[in-house]
C-alpha cells in the first residue's frame, strides 16, 4: 500500500463530480493522482481498477515488445 506521506502533490490537471486528479511525483516517478471527494460507489471503483489494470498490462506487453525488437537486430 501507497503512504500519503510518500506522495509529492503538484497542480490539479482535472476536477469532475467525484473527483479530483493531480500531478504527483512517488518514488521519483510523475504519476497522476485521483482524490476522491467522497466515498467511491464500489461498482464504479472496480471498473476503473479493471481498466487500469488493462492499460498497465498493455504497456508491459508494448514495452517488452520494444525491448525484443531492439535486440534481436
């Protein structure tokens, strides 16, 4: 689990109903934030964990495609 206390807050690059996104820096790497204003409606919650799980699978399967591509020529 993420500690608040690791996260480095920088500027608000999106604010919507439910909540608030900003640019933060964690463990040297800029990330963006999602800061809900609320308690997330748990449905809705799992189907953004779903889609970033999805886009954190397909940017391994890219990257490791460009490393293979690289090396073997």
């Amino acid at each position: 689990m993420i500690k608040p206390s690791e996260i480095e807050f920088g500027s608000e690059i999106g604010n919507g109903t439910e909540a608030q996104v900003f640019r933060a820096k964690w463990n040297g790497l800029n990330v963006a934030v999602k800061k809900f204003k609320g308690i997330p409606n748990p449905k809705e919650f799992q189907r953004e964990l779903g889609i970033m799980r999805y886009l954190v699978d397909l940017r391994t399967h890219l990257l490791k495609s460009q490393y293979l591509l690289v090396h073997r020529i």
